[in-house]
C-alpha cells in the first residue's frame, strides 16, 4: 500500500521542533545533517550541522519527515513552501507512473532518480503549487 506522509521545512529550528514532536508523539527519531552529505554539495560551512533530513517513525508506516533550508542552496522559508506531501509507493514503476501524472503542468524540482541516501527519489511542485516528493526505498 501507498503511504502519503508530511514533510516539514524549517528556517534552521528542524532539531528543536522534531525534539518537541518526539516528546509528543514517541516513535524512533533519525536525524542526518547536511555535513554528512558529498563534498559537492553546495552548502556554507556554517549551515552544515543543519539537519537535511529529519525522520520520526512512527506506528502503521506513519513518518513525520522535515529538515532546514539553508541559504547557501538558494533556499527560503516562506510561507507555502514550509511543508511537502510524500509519497511512498511500492515500487519505481509505480513512482515513475504517479510522478509522471502528478506532474503534469507543474515544476519538476528533482526527476526521479537514486538519490544521495541510496533511494529512488524525485519532487515537483504540481500545477496547483503543492510540493511533492515521491521515496522509494530499494
């Protein structure tokens, strides 16, 4: 089955916040930095102990998911862009179909490839302005 998780985006906050969510919620949290990433990442000294990608696992596949933007990859909070829906199909073919349909007159960010974690990964923003990322784990 399909499971379709939120996504948070933060201006430098992603610990504090997923730290506050855990005492709420429970579940096991998984935090991984921007420092943690290739060299070739375009990101300043200063924003590499950032958090890129924040997981809280929790109960039946629900993950809570976010990190920070950071301004040295052209990034901003604003508000609208503070959150992205994820999708997490079953396999790449089936990824590739909802993206290809999902996408349709919107703005791919990311095509659909093995991402830098070792997913298959991709993000667009529909024709609506809805942000989405597809994650298949392989």
């Amino acid at each position: 089955m399909i499971t379709i998780n939120p996504s948070l985006n933060f201006d430098g906050n992603a610990e504090e916040a997923f730290n506050f969510y855990k005492t709420v919620f429970g579940g096991e949290l998984k935090i991984m930095r921007y420092k943690e990433y290739p060299k070739d990442m375009k990101v300043a000294e200063n924003e590499k102990e950032k958090i890129m990608h924040a997981a809280l696992q929790l109960d039946k596949g629900n993950i809570l998911m976010g990190g920070d933007f950071v301004a040295s990859m052209e990034e901003k909070l604003l508000k609208g862009n503070n959150f992205s829906i994820v999708i997490q199909p079953k396999s790449k073919e089936e990824a590739d179909t909802i993206f290809a349909k999902l996408s349709v007159g919107g703005k791919i960010i990311m095509p659909m490839q093995v991402a830098i974690w070792g997913d298959y990964f991709g993000m667009f923003k529909d024709k609506f302005g809805i942000e989405w990322q597809l994650n298949v784990t392989v």
